[in-house]
C-alpha cells in the first residue's frame, strides 16, 4: 500500500509519543524528538493550538512511519522519521514550505528547518533547496548516565526538598518560573491558567517534579523530570532557580533528586536540552546539536 500524508488530530497526541519510543535508540541515536519534548510541547503555554492542523503524518498501512510539525508557532519545523523511510525527508520538507511559514514582527515571512548536525544527508537536501544554517537557537542535546554510587547534595539550612505532590501551589509555581527565566518584574496573575496546562498532559508526573522550599516558604528552584519506561531514561524541563537564591547548590539538589526519584523507577541515563556548564559539571555529556537552517525565501521551493 501506498504511503499516504494527513493531517495532525487530536487523537495523534499519544500516538505520535509512542511512535517517538518505539523507534528510540540509545543515547538517542535515531536522531528524533525525545518523547518528553512532544509532550512538553503540548503542555506550554505558548503553543499555537490554532495551527495544530500544520501538522503532518505520514501513514503505510496506517501505520506511523514519519511526522512533520513545529513546536510553538509557525515559522519553525521539525522532524521525526522511522529509520527506514529516511527516504520521505524531501516530502517531509516541502510540507514545511507549505505549511510552517511564519511571519515575523517586522511582517517578513520566516522559515527555520532544524537539522541535526550528523544529519549529513539532510543538510545536503537543505544546501539543494537553498538553506543555509543559522547561527542562534541552536538546540543541544547532552546525556548523563545515572551515577553509581549516587552523589550527596546538601542543602543551605532552612531550605528543603519536595515535590508538587507536596504541595502544588500556583502561584509559587508561577513566581519561581516567571523570576527564574529571567524575567522582569513579579509574575503576572494571567500566567496562572498556563501553569495549570503545564500539568495537564497525561504523562506529567508532580511526584517527578522537584522543588526547593526557601525559609520564607517560595519555591526558590523548580526542576522538571519526565520519565520513559520503554526507553528507561528520564527527561529534565523546565528548570530554573529564582534569582535571589542562586549559587547556594539548590540546582544541583532539586535534579539530583529527581534524577534519584526515575533511578527507583528504572531508568538508566537521564537527557537535558542544554550545554550549560552546570549541567555539564554533574556529568552531562553533548551528544548532538539540532540547528536550524533557512534561506532568503520561504516556502518556494
């Protein structure tokens, strides 16, 4: 039967996560989006949900073999393909042209193709279709096996640990994120509802969801971990620590923790989308980066 093309439903959002771990290698050698990234990507705030359709699956035999999307918004794409239909990243492509396009502030139109960067093959592709690759927001991916014997990590006197099986406050939630990214200001009361989305993917666990408690009751650090049982590897996003109590190793508790909370349930190596050296000086190593590449015209091939 014929490989057919459709569009992106409601109904794909597991499926399109079990296809990424039924076709997961280790250290992440397929060169796809790691499950836990799709489902964050559904969860965050600044999905596009008016654009889903974009979109794309490709089908033999109903069967799942590749598909096209972006991650928050139109101008952006990316791809996860089945090993042995590599062959459908030309089609894969020219949706993208089609169909992610978006239109900067300025109102020029704007296409950024992630590419992996052992992804030789595909970067010629790109080369004939006129991209060339961009030098920021590049996407890293580093991988730390789970340490044996398991490191200590002690925290400043006053501070403690626990997760938002805990205690699940909002607006805790909302102040150490809004503060954390480094942005301006107190935490605005209409981030709330995102946070509540943050939590409604099927797959969010509050159990795996760390925090640092300060003396004064704030959530000074937040540390995300999302786990694979098929895969037995365990996923860091978001993180982030509040300004005020940088430096006092509340990092390096809240993820050890979390990495020590997936080591009970299995898993084996724990991936992070960062270089960062904190990240690097507990034992993370880069694997690959995923660049985006675009070229003066978007969406003519």
């Amino acid at each position: 039967m014929a490989i057919q093309k459709r569009s992106y439903q409601a109904s794909d959002l597991l499926r399109v996560g079990d296809f990424l771990a039924r076709h997961y290698l280790p250290h992440n050698r397929d060169g796809n989006w790691l499950q836990p990234a799709w489902d964050y990507m559904h969860s965050h705030p600044w999905l596009d949900e008016n654009a889903l359709h974009h979109i794309a699956i490709w089908e033999e035999d109903g069967v799942m073999v590749a598909v096209a999307h972006y991650e928050s918004r139109l101008g952006e794409a990316f791809f996860e393909v089945h090993p042995h239909y590599t062959h459908l990243k030309s089609d894969m492509l020219s949706h993208a042209e089609e169909h992610f396009v978006g239109t900067s502030d300025g109102g020029r139109p704007y296409l950024n193709v992630y590419i992996n960067d052992f992804d030789t093959a595909f970067e010629a592709l790109a080369k004939e279709r006129g991209y060339k690759p961009g030098d920021e927001h590049h996407r890293p991916l580093s991988e730390m096996p789970v340490p044996d014997p398991f490191p200590d990590s002690n925290l400043p006197e006053g501070f403690s640990l626990q997760s938002l099986a805990d205690e699940n406050d909002l607006q805790k939630i909302n102040r150490v994120l809004h503060r954390g990214f480094n942005h301006p200001g107190e935490a605005p009361e209409g981030d709330l509802p995102g946070r509540v989305k943050m939590q409604s993917h099927p797959h969010f666990r509050k159990d795996l969801t760390i925090v640092v408690k300060a003396p004064n009751g704030d959530f000074a650090t937040f540390c995300g971990l999302w786990y694979v049982p098929e895969n037995r590897y365990g996923y860091v996003e978001p993180m982030a620590t509040d300004p005020d109590f940088r430096r006092l190793g509340l990092g390096k508790a809240a993820l050890l923790e979390g990495v020590r909370r997936c080591r009970d349930l299995g898993a084996e190596s724990i991936y992070v989308g960062s270089t960062q050296p904190f990240y690097q000086a507990l034992g993370f190593e880069h694997l690959y980066t995923s660049r985006p590449w675009a070229k003066p015209d978007p969406g003519m091939a």
